[in-house]
C-alpha cells in the first residue's frame, strides 16, 4: 500500500504541470478505484481535446527527413529501429529497454497510418520519421563519445543506462521522458503545427494517446520477458498501466505548449523558450532518478542473458 501510494503521488508530481488535470490512461477492466476511474480515458480525453491550440501560422515543412511525407518514409524507420535493436539485445544492454519500445511504438504509428486514423498521413509521417531521427543521432553522438553535444536530459537517461543504475521502468521512462520533453518539441515546431488551411494539427496529435494506450500492456509484458522480469510487476491492481500511461498523456500536453512557445517566440525569447524546455525535461528526469533507482543490476543481468531472445 505504502508502494502504490508513492507512486500516485509520482503521477501527481510528474504531471503537475498540466493545466486542468489533462492526463488519463489505460485500463485492462473496469474498477471501483477511485483514482482508477478519474483517470480512464473516457474521462480525461474530452478535457484534453477541449484544450484548444493557439493560433499558430501555417509554416511549410522544410527539412531534409522525410520532405514528401511518404508512407515508405515509416518503413525506412522500422528497418533501422530493427537493426540497431539486434546488437543491444543481444549484448543485454540497458539501450534495449527504450529501443524496444520504441520500435514496438513505430510499428503502431504505421499501422493506425495505413488504416487511415491520422487526418493528415503526410505530416504524421514527417513528424515520426523527423523525431526518430533525432533519437538516432542523439545515439550516434553519445555512442561516438560527445557526450557534452547531447541535451541534458539525455544526458542524465544515457549515463544512467550506460552506469546501470536504473531499474528496467526507470531506463523507459528516462529515456522516454527526455525523447518526448527534450525532442518532441522541436520536432512538432519543425514540421509545423498548422496544416495549410489553417488547420491545426493537435486533433491528431491528441488521437495518438488512445493508441498509445493499448500498447502499455504488450509492451510491458515484451520488456520484462525478454529484459528485466520486474518490469510490468507493479503490482498495483486497477492503477498499474496507469502510472505511466498518465505521465503519457500529460508530457504530451506540454510537449504541445512548448512547441507552440517556440513557434510564437519572438526572435530574442526563443533561447528562453528553449532553455526552459530543456530544464522541464531535465527536471523530469531527476525525479524519475529517485524513484527507479535500481538496488541491484545483478538480477536483471542474468536474467536478459538467458531470455533476451
């Protein structure tokens, strides 16, 4: 009781920042739960999709990944999520938490893409293969040893990976907080905000936590199989998934608000703006540190290197 109690009150905290109470998650049957039943989708996604976007100009996408918006676009992404999979599996390097996750969390992009859930194909593409981009080249870079060119928040994710030093929840989390918090941003102010219409795209930014939701469960269960068998064991009865899949919702929320800063800064804010996307995600990331610190990394160790396969 003492556990499940610490960690609502991280959900709390994590997302504090969000006006109105816009988190919600996932969950596998109904329940008495008072928290529960706050925060189930039915509930929350109507006061998220009331939330509406401020006025941003439509801005044409100009940038070298993916400029056309293809589907093949995706396809290239996957193939090169599977390939850098493959060693760090293998190696039961704590990379493969997110790595995994991600991979699994593309494949479902694509899918909901082909059966046509996306209003615009064209810029969820850009937007998907732009943002994994960055995730590559964020890799690229510690993996090559420049270290000090990575933002802080992944700093803090890869040290702790690279160290050991989380539990296998804490490395997707970690990591997860600084690709979205520190990235995904950026990424949005980048492909743009606006469709050509004057349309905005938050519709379809926010249509993506529903699917976001069923993947905790799978996902979870895939990463403790072949990783760290402690994984989906919070043991939280009806609020399990719903930890993160709350954290989930409200990251994506500011992740929005802080795109939309960036594209309304006046020239001489914009470095403000930035800073303080970088500070919100390094934030995140000191708190996640405190409470997925990982006692032992021994288990976890043995166990991936008989099950990571």
């Amino acid at each position: 009781m003492r556990f499940r109690r610490s960690l609502t009150a991280a959900v709390l905290a994590l997302t504090s920042t969000v006006a109105l109470g816009t988190v919600a998650a996932p969950t596998r049957a109904a329940t008495t739960d008072p928290l529960a039943a706050l925060l189930t989708p039915a509930v929350l996604d109507p006061v998220v999709n009331l939330l509406a976007a401020y006025p941003t100009k439509y801005q044409p996408y100009a940038g070298p990944v993916c400029p056309g918006g293809e589907p093949a676009c995706i396809e290239d992404v996957i193939t090169e999520m599977q390939r850098r999979l493959v060693p760090l599996a293998s190696s039961c390097s704590h990379d493969a938490i997110f790595s995994l996750a991600y991979l699994r969390v593309t494949q479902n992009v694509k899918a909901a893409a082909d059966t046509g859930y996306f209003a615009d194909r064209t810029w969820l593409t850009q937007i998907d293969a732009a943002f994994a981009q960055m995730y590559f080249d964020t890799m690229d870079t510690w993996k090559a040893g420049r270290k000090t060119s990575v933002p802080k928040a992944w700093r803090l994710a890869l040290q702790a990976t690279e160290d050991r030093a989380m539990t296998g929840l804490g490395d997707f989390m970690m990591n997860m907080n600084a690709h979205i918090n520190n990235d995904f941003p950026h990424v949005l102010e980048k492909v743009g905000l606006t469709a050509a219409d004057g349309t905005s795209h938050k519709a379809d930014h926010n249509a993506y936590n529903q699917r976001l939701d069923s993947l905790y469960h799978p996902v979870f269960d895939e990463e403790a199989a072949r990783f760290d068998p402690a994984f989906n064991q919070l043991d939280l009865g009806p609020v399990d998934e719903l930890v993160v899949g709350a954290i989930m919702r409200g990251w994506r929320e500011v992740v929005w608000r802080h795109a939309e800063a960036l594209a309304n800064a006046p020239a001489g804010l914009r470095p403000l703006v930035e800073k303080q996307i970088s500070e919100y995600a390094a934030g995140q990331a000191r708190f996640i540190t405190l409470l997925f610190a990982s006692p032992d990394p021994a288990p976890r160790a043995a166990y991936c290197a008989a099950h990571h396969g």
